[in-house]
C-alpha cells in the first residue's frame, strides 16, 4: 500500500518492521531449538527459507545491490 501511495519512507519502516520484529524477534527465536537438531525441522527450514526470500524481494527495491548479493 504505502509503495503504491508513493510513501517511499512508510514502505521501508514497513519492510524494516518486518525483519526486525516479525522474522528476527519472532520467528528465528521461536524457531532456533528445532534448527538445532538437524534430524527434525524440515518444515521449519522452508518456511525460514521463504521468509528470507519474501524479505529480499521487498527489501529490492529500496537496497538492490544487497539483496543481489545475498
């Protein structure tokens, strides 16, 4: 919404929100005992994995020769 609107800087505290306080704070601390048991958390790894890439396809447009890198 806020991209479509042009509210370039609502678009990345947006995308930062999500990093830090949606995937960072919650889910990889929520997440961190079954990663370390590499016998169990298949699930867990594809959803780590699409959220990293939702998280770069958002963080592209603002940051796009990090997001190429990574």
């Amino acid at each position: 919404r806020r991209m479509e609107a042009l509210e370039v800087h609502g678009a990345v505290a947006a995308v930062h929100h999500f990093w830090l306080r949606s995937f960072c704070d919650v889910y990889l601390e929520t997440a961190k005992p079954t990663l370390r048991d590499p016998g169990t958390g298949t699930e867990t790894r594809r959803t780590l994995l699409s959220c990293v890439e939702l998280g770069l396809r958002l963080l592209a447009p603002f940051a796009p020769f990090l997001t190429e890198e990574l």
